[in-house]
C-alpha cells in the first residue's frame, strides 16, 4: 500500500477521568504539604537545575497532581536535590521530599 | 421640625442605615419591592469568611430597627421629584412619601447564568448556582444535590457574569472567589468523600482572613484548584458533565467528567437601579453601577444635593463592608442636615 506519510498525533489532552488517581493518593499520604502549593513559581525561579535545563519543578508538581505521570521519572532525574526550592517557597511545602516521593511512586508503580 | 429621610432598597445596606438614621433622631421610611426586608441575605445559609449564620445578621438588624421607622414593602417606586432641596417620591400603589434626603440602596442583582450558555446552567440537570447551593445548604444541612447516582466530584466555576467582555461585564464581583472557598469547604464537610475541583483564573482573596480561609481549604480539607476558564460543559446521557478547560499552568488542555457543577455567579447593578438613578439625578458607571461624586472622599454623596447612595448599588461588597458603609452614609446624611439647618 503507498505509504502518504499522514499520521495521527497522540491526544495531549488530560485527560483526568482515565488518570489514575493512585500516584496523587500516595503523594498527598507521604507529602500532604503538596496540597498547599499557589503554583507561584518561586521554587522554579530559584531552581539550579532549571537554570540548564528544562526542569521545571512547579509543573512537576502540577503534572503529578493531576495524575500525568508518564514524563515524570525522566524530568525529575535532572533534580540535584540542592534544596534552594524549598528555601523560597512561600507557603513551605517540603519540595525535596516532593521529589523523593514522586521518585518512589514511580518506581513502586513501575510508571 | 423632625428632618425626614426616605431609603430606597430594604436590604441590609437601608436597614442599617435606617437604624443608624433612626437613632440620630432622624424620621426614616424605607420602601421595598419585595414583600419582607434583608435582600439577597435572605437566601444566604452562612457567611465568610468566619462562616457566621446570616439569619444572625439578619435577626440583628431586625433587632436594631427602631419602631419610629417606617416600612413600605411589596411596592416600587413609580416617580421621583425634587422640588426645593426635597424630594417626593409617588409609589405604585399611588402612595406619596416626602423626604429631606432620598437614599439609594437598590444593590445588585445576581448574574444570569443562563447568559453564559456553554455552561449549561437551564439546560443541563446538574448545573446550579452559588445562590441555589446556598439555598440547598440553608434548607437541609445534608442536601441531596444530585438525584439517582453517587456523588463523586463537583466543580465550581469562578467568574461567571464577571470578568467577560462576551457578557457586557469587564468588572471583577470580587466576592466570588471568596464564596467558591467557602462552598468549597461546606460540600467537603458534608461529604468527605467528594472531590471538589475551583477553576480559576486569579484568586482574588482581598480581604482579611480570605488567604487563610483558601490556605484551610487546600490543607485541611483537600480543595483542588485548576487554574483556568470553563470554555464548555457538556452533558452525558447520565447527566454528569464533561468540562473542557486549559489547564494553563501545565500549558495542556484537560478534561473532566464532575457530577455536578456550581457556578460562581457575579454581581451585577440590580434592574430598577438604572431608571431610579435617572429619576433622581444620580449618574452611572460604565458598568452600571452608580458613582458617587467622588469615590475617595465623598463615597456616599452624589453630585445631587440630598441623594446619597449606599451598598452594592455602587458595585460589588462583602455583608461587613455594606453595614459599615451604611454607617457611614447614615453620618453624612446627618452631616448635611446640620449644614442645612446651620
């Protein structure tokens, strides 16, 4: 069969119905600090990793909220954990632990 | 002779002032088109942000309400004149009142949800307003909102009627973002197991205790905020809705399936206020609300000897702000009745 080259792209929608609710549950149990965040992007403002690279540690943090795990274990590699984050957040959520816990879910959930 | 004041809107912005006037000595009647005083309050189940009864208020106020004051309720006002600094007011039912000074406080009215079509509210089953989730709340402390199913998760719309070009309103009604938090909680008291979802543009927690009413909403009690503007809901053969929003802190488009939906509705200026205020010389904004002649100095007065405006006639205000600007224009009455005598 002649091959035109059209594609159909995957949907990027969120779609939240079909999102496992699993990986928030056991973000709010490990960090309920999670649920405090205004999404004012001072952790990311301050981040040194996202100064090379894209990491953005608000969106993180807003992605896995929602239950869109599937980029996660690849972005939060780029965290070095130097905590700065955490130093500017003004509603004080634990972001280091933030990390550390989204690192075990992902691992725990094999996502 | 007794100075005499004649208050238009029986709310609790012309209750107050009425009791305020009142116990300056001064003769008051207020005229109310409805058939009972306290406005938009009688609907209300409890207050922000200290989540008071408004009945307390509203028993209150009775309670303040000197006898000498007089009350015309379940009639409008048919005409206005002015004829030497006075003003005589001829009512539907033909009544005539006269008065040294005329207040107007006509305040809002609540946003037409059915406007903003695309939400469904009318339409769909299970699309309500703020004002009915009061009512619902006021009525039956465990409301069966929603017939047949299992309630899993609701959303609330922030700024309908507000906000919105498409609608004619530019203006923030700042106080909804307040009432989506406080609603937000209430539905999560009463059933825990409910998501709740705000969806947001800005949160406007302008007054004092809002930031930490929304700061207990998201740590106490697990209120999800997604921040961005309904674009539309649609219907299932179930009647759960779909909504359709950009999750714009994420930058994606997101959708979500939600039991029921709760629509923030605005403020708006309320129908009589336009054809009174040409009535009795008093000018409008933009939005519709009227100005006084300066809304620094003279936030009462208006550019008409003897008028004065109070409460959410001149735009959208909180319970406590109303009571305390219906003081205030109770003062400057009596201030100008003393000039006037002086």
């Amino acid at each position: 069969m002649k091959d035109f080259g059209y594609t159909i792209n995957p949907d990027r929608q969120i779609n939240y119905d079909q999102n496992s609710k699993e990986p928030v549950y056991w973000l709010e149990t490990m960090e309920p600090s999670v649920n405090i965040c205004i999404s004012c992007g001072g952790c990311t403002a301050t981040c040194s990793a996202r100064q090379f690279t894209d990491f953005n540690i608000r969106k993180v943090h807003t992605l896995m909220m929602r239950g869109e795990t599937h980029s996660l274990k690849k972005e939060i590699k780029k965290c070095m954990l130097c905590g700065k984050c955490q130093t500017v957040c003004p509603r004080g959520v634990n972001l280091r632990n933030l990390i550390l816990s989204i690192h075990k879910i992902l691992e725990f959930n094999n996502l | 002779m007794k100075q005499s004041v004649i208050i238009i809107g029986g709310g609790i912005a012309g209750m107050e002032a009425a009791a305020s006037l009142a116990r300056m000595g001064i003769e008051v009647t207020i005229v109310e088109k409805e058939n009972a005083l306290g406005g938009h309050l009688l609907q209300w189940d409890r207050l922000f942000p200290d989540r008071k009864r408004s009945d307390e208020v509203l028993e209150y106020l009775k309670k303040e309400m000197d006898s000498s004051i007089s009350v015309e309720t379940g009639c409008s006002v048919k005409e206005i004149s002015r004829e030497n600094g006075n003003f005589r007011i001829i009512l539907d039912n033909e009544k005539i009142l006269n008065g040294n000074a005329l207040l107007l406080a006509t305040g809002y009215d609540l946003f037409n949800a059915r406007k903003k079509e695309e939400y469904g509210y009318g339409i769909y089953e299970n699309v309500i307003t703020s004002a009915e989730l009061e009512g619902f709340l006021r009525k039956n402390p465990q409301p069966g909102l929603m017939k047949g199913f299992q309630v899993k998760r609701i959303g609330i719309i922030h700024c309908v009627g507000s906000r919105d070009e498409k609608v004619g309103n530019l203006y923030c009604s700042k106080l909804c973002c307040i009432t989506a938090v406080k609603q937000a909680i209430e539905i999560r008291e009463i059933l825990p197991d409910v998501e709740v979802f705000c969806f947001y543009m800005d949160l406007r927690m302008f007054d004092r205790h809002f930031e930490e009413m929304y700061y207990e909403a998201q740590k106490k009690w697990g209120v999800h905020f997604i921040r961005g503007r309904l674009s539309e809901a649609d219907e299932n053969p179930d009647h759960t809705l779909i909504l359709k929003v950009e999750d714009t802190l994420t930058g994606l488009p997101l959708k979500m399936t939600v039991d029921a939906l709760i629509l923030m509705v605005g403020m708006t200026p309320s129908a009589g206020t336009k054809k009174l205020a040409d009535m009795a010389g008093a000018l409008s904004g933009e939005d519709g609300f009227l100005m006084p002649s300066d809304e620094h100095l003279q936030p009462n007065e208006t550019t008409v000897p003897g008028l004065f405006l109070t409460g959410a006639v001149k735009g959208p205000v909180s319970v406590g702000n109303t009571l305390a600007d219906a003081r205030a224009a109770a003062l400057k009455i009596y201030e100008y009745f003393s000039r006037m005598a002086g």
